[in-house]
C-alpha cells in the first residue's frame, strides 16, 4: 500500500511569488512534468474526482499527488488508499492557500534533485486548500489550472467568486447526478464562466457515477502530451 | 424564490482596515454594540452552503418578535442582498475588494450604512460572511454569536479539515438535510469532529429549503438575541 508523507510549510518569504512561480514551471517543464493546480470549495469533490481521474489515466502515465490541507491527513490516504499512487499529505499551518515558494519547498522535501522523482513523474497533480477565494490569487508554478464547482453550491459561485473563474483554464461542474435534487441552471452556469473567461473548458461531470469523466481524461492527456506547452 | 431586480440596492466598497488591533477592536464594537442593545451575529460557511436561503427560512420565525437586518458580504455581485431586501429585510451588499474575510473594521463600515439605510432600531444584525471556511475564522468582527453552515453535499469530513471554523463557532447547522438520501453523510461524524475541538457547539439539522428544523434553529436564536439585548 501506499504511504503518506504530511509536510509541514509555513508562509512564504518569496515577496515575488510570480518570480517564484515561473522558476518552479521552468523546471518542471525541464524534468517533462506536468503540473496542474486543483481549486475548489470545501466539499465539492476534489478528492473523489482526483481519485476517480487517477485512476483511469494511471496505467498509461506517472502520476503523482500532492494534497494541502490545514490539518488531517485524510485526503492523502485516500487517494494513496484508492489508486495506490504515491501521495504526498501537505499541510501549510492554517494557511488559506499555497503558494509557488510553499510548491518549491514540498518538492525540495518530495521530489529532491537527484532522487529521480520528478523525472519518473509525467503528472504531477496539487489538490489546493479548499477555498474560492484565496487560491486564485497565488501562481502555485502549474501549467494549467482546474477548479470544480458543485452542482449544490449553485450556479451564482460565478458570480460572487469571479476571480477563480477567471483564472482556470478547466471549469469542472462535479455531482451532477444530484442535478434533480438542486436548482442548479447549467447554461446560466456555463454563461457566467465564459462570460468571465471566454477561452476556459467547462465540463460537466459526476465522480461519483463517473460520467463525464471521459472528457477531463482526454483534456488532461493533451495537456501532457504538450509537456504543459501553451 | 422571486427576486425583484428593480428593488434598489445599496452597495458599500469597504476600505481595508489599517488598524493593527483587530482584536481590542472587535471588543471596542462588540461593547458598543451591547449598549446600544443590538445583537451581531457573523454567519460563516464554505460557498454555496446556503447562507441566503437559511436566513429566509428564520426570517419567518423572528416576524413579529424580533427587529433584524442584514449584511451580505461578497467580493463580488449583490445577488444576495437584493434576495433579502425583496423579502422586505433591510440589508446592505458589503463589497470586500477581493478580500476572503471581514474584520471588525470593515464590520463597523457595513453596520454605519445598514443603521444608516433604515429607521427601525435593529435587534439583530446579521453579517452573512464571505463563503469561505478558513479565513473569517481568523477575525473576530465584533460579534456576539458565531454560526457555522455545514450542508450535506459539502461532506461530513469538513469540522476536521477546517477546525478553527468549527472550534470558534456556538452554533453549527447542517442544512440541506432533505438531501441526506443522495449523499454519504455521516451525522454522528460530523458531530463528533466538531464536537472533538469544541464540546459547547450548539448542533442543528435543517433544511432551508423544506423548512424542516428551522424553527428550533430560530427560538435558540431569538433567545439568544433577548439575553445579549437584556
């Protein structure tokens, strides 16, 4: 079974976390990983999304997970548990985000040069804080950034949080076999989004049942197989 | 529900606070506040757990008996506070500039607009926080009480990823309980997480939508209100 390693990392001393973000995607593009930055609201089912994506697309490229949470480790052992990749549990003292510096030194403690880790890794995926509002402002060195909104947080998140919207370049709506229980608007939804970001890829998925998820694999390879490239 | 988009709604771009002391300023407030015997309750939650439609759900129990209005804090939008004033709340919409919390300054900015934007002296006042369930835990704003909204859909796990949330709030509500068939929810897990950092918080089952446990919820407000205003 897989372990889980929890890393302590406290606020960042980078005042240029831009500078700090560009050198973390330099490398990684160097060692061909692709880094992507999973954003979310507590609750709307990062964990089980990764969980279920990992466990598709595990068999055709490396994949490594890094979780951030506050406290606990739950969310590391349960993908480790599940798809029996390596999970690394990072918890960042109460911190509401992650930045590039935070990236940087969990990689130093995960992925130390010379240990083969990050060359033996073709996706390397950051499960953020939950939150909406904090993570969106920091550059974490990810080629691409996803966020998932529930089907029960409703479809005015866009609306309120507009600044997560703008910056990711997926927009995953998850649970929605619950489509009947909510009144959730998904082409009020999907209007909002593109509204803010026009060039954004808005899927519709459930993980739980696993529909959908199709489409989020075939995204992800072609941003792989691009080595994260624009 | 139907919203009158016509009704006006007064916006305030709150500054951020430059005062260091956000502590003995929030007692300074709370103080005040008690003096002028009127009850702020800072109401908390991740996005989309359903702040709005729970206060509309009390506001039928506190006609009549208590005086309140509201303050809905977002970064951006005024759905919200347009929401409640079609229901014939006064509420003002607090624009945080893309701040994740409110402290007791920026509280004190919305309370001079909302005292401000009507004549009726008001029991309660309730600051609807930024939905995010790190953040405002940090800040104390001045309030008397602190609730927490935890919905089904968000997951049983949350008290134990975002403890501080759990452990500086009286009362948490878990609504969206008519959604209980549709997701792994564990109530006795939920409560044992909160309970596990905060023994004294106050447990609610509701469903904002249905109406079911909402009274409970209101009488232990209403209570609460006439002590502080006593």
């Amino acid at each position: 079974m897989a372990t889980v390693k929890t890393i302590m990392i406290e606020e960042s001393v980078f005042a240029d976390n831009n500078t700090a973000a560009d050198a973390v995607r330099k490398m990684l593009t160097g060692k061909k990983t692709t880094m992507l930055n999973v954003m979310s609201s507590p609750g709307s089912g990062k964990t089980t999304l990764l969980t279920a994506l990992v466990n598709k697309l595990k068999d055709e490229m490396k994949i490594r997970v890094m979780d951030v949470d506050i406290e606990s480790t739950l969310d590391a052992q349960r993908v480790a548990d599940s798809t029996g990749v390596e999970a690394l549990q990072i918890h960042n003292g109460g911190l509401c985000h992650i930045d590039a510096d935070m990236v940087t030194r969990a990689l130093a403690q995960f992925a130390p040069e010379g240990s083969g880790v990050l060359e033996d890794t073709d996706l390397l995926i950051l499960e953020n804080i939950g939150n909406l509002v904090c993570p969106a402002e920091f550059d974490t060195g990810a080629h691409r950034n996803i966020m998932i909104l529930s089907v029960p947080e409703g479809d005015d998140k866009p609306l309120k949080y507009p600044l997560m919207f703008s910056v990711s370049d997926l927009v995953l709506i998850n649970k929605i076999d619950t489509l009947d229980y909510f009144d959730f608007d998904m082409d009020a939804a999907r209007e909002r989004i593109l509204k803010l970001n026009p060039a954004a890829t808005v899927l519709p998925v459930s993980a739980k049942t696993g529909e959908g998820l199709d489409a989020v694999c075939d995204w992800v390879r072609e941003v792989v197989k691009d080595g994260g490239r624009r | 529900m139907a919203t009158n988009y016509t009704d006006p709604v007064q916006i305030i771009e709150l500054k951020e606070s430059i005062l260091e002391d956000n502590n003995k300023d929030a007692q300074d407030l709370r103080d005040q506040l008690k003096a002028q015997k009127s009850c702020l309750l800072n109401l908390m939650s991740g996005p989309g757990s359903g702040k709005t439609t729970t206060l509309l759900a009390l506001g039928k129990y506190f006609k009549d008996r208590i005086s309140w209005g509201v303050m809905e804090a977002d970064i951006d939008s005024d759905v919200d506070a347009r929401t409640i004033l079609a229901a014939g709340i006064p509420s003002v919409q607090l624009h945080t500039g893309g701040m994740c919390h409110l402290d007791a300054d920026m509280t004190r900015q919305g309370l001079n607009a909302l005292f401000d934007s009507t004549d009726q002296h008001l029991d309660l006042v309730v600051l609807e926080n930024i939905g995010n369930l790190v953040c405002p835990a940090e800040f104390d704003t001045g309030a008397a009480i602190k609730m927490t909204i935890l919905s089904v859909p968000e997951g049983d796990d949350k008290p134990a990823k975002y403890p501080l949330m759990y452990e500086e709030c009286d009362i948490m509500v878990v609504n969206k309980i008519d959604a209980l068939p549709v997701f792994d929810f564990d109530k006795e897990k939920a409560e044992r997480f909160a309970r596990l950092r905060n023994p004294d918080i106050k447990i609610f089952y509701i469903s904002a939508r249905t109406g079911e446990g909402v009274e409970a919820l209101a009488e232990e407000l209403i209570t609460r209100v006439q002590a502080w205003n006593a």
